[in-house]
C-alpha cells in the first residue's frame, strides 16, 4: 500500500488543467490497485489529483482544515465535485472550528503525517510568507524527508 498526498495550486489555468491530469494520471498508475490519496479536495490540483486516485482504483482521505472549511471555503460551482469526491472519502475534520491560516497548516501537517510521497502540482515559486500554501508544504515534507513528486507540465501556468 502506497499513501500518496497533495498539495498545488488552487488557480491552474484553463489549459493547464489536462496537462496537469495527464502527468497525475501517468505517476499514479504505477500504484494502481494499492494506492490511498490523501487530499483536502481544495479546488484546482487537490481535486484533479483525488479524480486521478479514483480513476487508478485508490481510495481516498480527505482532510478537512476545520469545521465550517465546506460552508465557508468551498465555491457554488465547486461544491457538486467537492461533494461528489468527498462522499468516496473517509473525511477526517481538524479540530478547528474556522477555516483559517492555521487550520490550513494543521491540516498540511495531517496530510505530511500520513503520506509515504507528497505530489506537489507547483509552479517552483517560493512560499508567500503567509503559510498554508504550496510552496510552505513542500518545504515542510522535504524537511521531514517525506519524498515529493513536482508536477509542473511544460506551458503549465496559473490562472487569475
């Protein structure tokens, strides 16, 4: 059994969404069969990367940073695939009542506790200074000796 996690950037442009599947599609289907992805199904490249574990035959845990993180966090036109993914899914809720920038770091330090590799959709761009992100979680892992998988497909770029 291989536990996979994710981090990545939420605002992957239009293109970039099927290069991006693409390259989650061809690393994951070396664990085919005996893979769990743990993701906390945040839109862009956590829920590209959690449709990729199913379509391999995985199984999904979901990371909820906080209590009110679906009410509060996830968008109308998201919600449908969120709630879609999320019913596939052990959840496990943080205990944090608000999505916040530290519910999100709890929830980065949950996913790095139970991952075996981090697959990291990311554009190489350094942390922002506000932590939770990407750049923050990648650091993170590599300080943990947790191994990280970069994706960033040639003409992959943000969106805005």
């Amino acid at each position: 059994m291989t536990i996979i996690a994710v981090t990545g950037h939420m605002d992957l442009s239009e293109s970039t969404v099927p290069l991006v599947q693409e390259e989650l599609r061809s690393l994951l289907r070396k664990h085919q069969g005996e893979l769990i992805g743990v993701t906390c199904l945040a839109r862009g490249s956590d829920t590209l990367f959690a449709e990729a574990v199913i379509a391999a035959g995985g199984r999904l845990v979901v990371i909820l940073p906080s209590r009110d993180y679906r009410q509060a966090k996830v968008k109308p036109d998201h919600a449908p695939t969120f709630d879609r993914l999320a019913a596939a899914a052990d959840v496990v809720t943080m205990p944090h009542e608000t999505a916040n920038r530290e519910a999100y770091e709890a929830a980065n330090g949950e996913l790095l506790k139970r991952a075996d590799r981090l697959v990291a959709v990311w554009d190489g761009a350094p942390p922002s200074g506000k932590g939770g992100g990407t750049a923050d979680t990648v650091e993170l892992a590599r300080t943990a000796g947790v191994p990280v998988d970069v994706i960033w497909p040639t003409g992959a770029r943000r969106g805005v």
